[in-house]
C-alpha cells in the first residue's frame, strides 16, 4: 500500500510540472501574453455602479461598445482595467458574434 501510495504522488507530482509547461507550448500565435487581458463586463450606468467599479478596479468604468471590442478583439489589444458595456451593446456583440460562428 506504502508504494502504491508512493506511486500515485510521483505521478500527480510529475503531472502539475508537465501540464503547465505542455499548455505553454499549445498556446496559439495569436493570443495576447500571460498576464494580459481584454476583460468586458455588461454595466449599469447608474452611481452606484460607478462607485463599485471604482472601488474594485481604481478606475472609472470605461464603456465601449460592440464594434470596439471587436475591433480590440482583431487587433490584439489588451487593457489593465476591465471595460463596460450596456446590456444593449452585449446583445448586438452576441448577435455579430453568433452570425460570425454561423459562417465558420
């Protein structure tokens, strides 16, 4: 049972060493380093969620609509902050999205 035992941390061990250094060598040329990140969130644009994303970000929020984040989406482009969306630019993201993935 000891071997055994033994065994199975070797291999669980060996197993978190290898998965991230094999996930690093999956990853594809275009997406943006580690670290980096194009975070857009649906936000209301009423005071108290100003305060809110003020206080868990340090910055103001920062809205863009659909065509931005899809034109920061082909270029690559990354921010430190996350950006805000309304609920009416989320639905013409998912719309454009969803027409983009019925072509493929």
């Amino acid at each position: 049972m000891n071997r055994l035992t033994t065994l199975a941390a070797v291999v669980t061990i060996a197993g978190s060493v290898a998965a991230p250094a094999l996930a690093h060598q999956t990853r594809f040329p275009t997406e943006a380093p580690v670290g980096a990140q194009r975070v857009v969130m649906m936000c209301a644009n009423d005071a108290a969620t100003r305060s809110a994303f003020r206080r868990e970000h340090g910055t103001p929020p920062a809205f863009i609509t659909a065509d931005q984040a899809l034109q920061a989406r082909a270029a690559g482009e990354t921010w430190s902050a996350p950006r805000c969306m309304t609920a009416r630019e989320h639905g013409r993201l998912v719309q454009t999205l969803t027409t983009y993935a019925a072509v493929r």
